[in-house]
C-alpha cells in the first residue's frame, strides 16, 4: 500500500470516529463532545479533500 493510501485511510479511520462520537454525544446529552465532534469531522474531512486536491494537482493520484 502507497504512502498516500495509508494516509487517506487514516483520515478515514479518523473522520468515522468523530461521527461515532456524535452518536456517543447524543446519548450522554453532552453538548460540548457534539460541538468537537463535529468540528473533527470538519476538520479531518477538509484535510482528506485538500489533501486529494494537493496530489491531483501534482498528478500523483
């Protein structure tokens, strides 16, 4: 497997965890683990797409 691959499916790995965490936050009736939940599925999400964008641009993908 490529180096980017197993970047990418970290990045993955990373944004599902942030999702669960969501589902997690609901059931505690947290507001504050919502909140950094769904700021971490932003964030890794808008890495993994930058992140494609960066290495297509440079035709490596």
């Amino acid at each position: 497997m490529k180096k980017e691959n197993v970047l990418f499916l970290l990045i993955a790995i990373i944004s599902v965890i942030c999702i669960m965490s969501i589902g997690v936050a609901i059931a505690e009736r947290s507001i504050l683990i919502a909140v950094l939940s769904i700021a971490g599925v932003v964030i890794a999400t808008g890495l993994g797409f930058t992140l494609r964008k960066k290495l297509r641009e440079t035709s490596e993908l």
